[in-house]
C-alpha cells in the first residue's frame, strides 16, 4: 500500500536461540519501482520482535513485544513519513505492563532445561494451587510439554512429561 513493503522481524522459540545481538523490528522497504526496492528505515522493538501486523496504507498495526511489557501487545505506528515512523498508540491486555505494577510473573521459566513458555494455567478447586504445561523446546520434530503443580508459596513439581503438541493441563474430580 502506498508503494510501501513492511517485513516482520521477530525471534520465534521454536528456531532457537537468536543469534547474539539480534534485534526484532519492522523493516520499512520503497517498492515504488517493484524491481529495486530499498530498503528505507528499520523501526526496532525490545524483546522477540513482531509477530504479526497489518497495514492500511498509513497506520501499521503491530503484535509487538515491547520492554516493561509481558508478552505481546498491540503497538499502532503512523507511516505518513516511511522514514520516521512514529507510534501514535499501544493497547494491552490488562496484566500485561509489568514497569506499570500491573503484573508479577508466578512461574519462572528454567531455560537451562530448555523451557521456553508456561502456559494454561489451571487453579484447582482448593484456590491456592494450579497446573500449568511447561513447554520445553526439543531438537525433534515436536516440542515436549511437562505438567507441573505449583500455588502460593512457590511450591513447583513435575507431575508428569508428555509430548503432544495440544495438551492442557487439566483438574478432574
């Protein structure tokens, strides 16, 4: 839209480690003439980088990691000048912005065994406990989920391995 191009650049768990000193983004590309584009400004993130956006021509949409924030957030860039892209708003789950005391993380991720995310948290009936699936990356053909129990006190336990790429961590009286 607009002669312009936009590329995500985001390190993504399952690839790996990046690469040292890597840096996510947007790249910003003139394709005016389609057969030599340029190359015309790199608009830079914290953390992993863009996963998805859209552009309508002006505003580009980002789902962005972005610092003092948890996860993804919805960051809005204005493109009216391609070379000085300017952001004009963010929204987030509420939670999300950590710098702000909106959140405290209650799991840490061991990246010495290879986690990567913890995810589907599942509060058992009791209140003070939950399971969640330890996602661990492997150098096979799919990743390895452990079910952990954890609560209040950081009490954390492996409950059992598994390997399937859709399980959830689940209570069933």
């Amino acid at each position: 839209a607009n002669d312009l191009m936009l590329t995500n650049y985001e390190s993504i768990g399952y690839a790996g480690d990046p690469e040292q000193g890597f840096q996510g983004g947007l790249n910003i590309f003139d394709v005016s003439d389609p057969h030599d584009p340029k190359h015309i400004h790199f608009w830079a993130t914290a953390g992993d980088g863009i996963h998805r956006f859209t552009f309508d021509g002006r505003y580009a949409y980002l789902s962005a990691t972005a610092e003092d924030y948890i996860g993804h957030i919805v960051i809005i860039l204005d493109l009216d000048d391609p070379r000085k892209p300017e952001e004009v708003g963010r929204w987030w789950m509420p939670g999300r912005w950590q710098a702000g005391g909106e959140a405290t993380p209650i799991t840490t991720l061991d990246q010495d065994a290879g986690e990567n995310s913890h995810r589907f948290p599942w509060f058992l009936p009791e209140g003070r406990h939950y399971l969640y699936l330890a996602r661990v990356h492997s150098t096979g053909a799919s990743d390895e989920h452990e079910i952990r129990l954890a609560g209040a006190r950081q009490f954390d336990c492996l409950l059992s391995r598994v390997g399937r790429k859709d399980t959830v961590a689940r209570y069933r009286q």
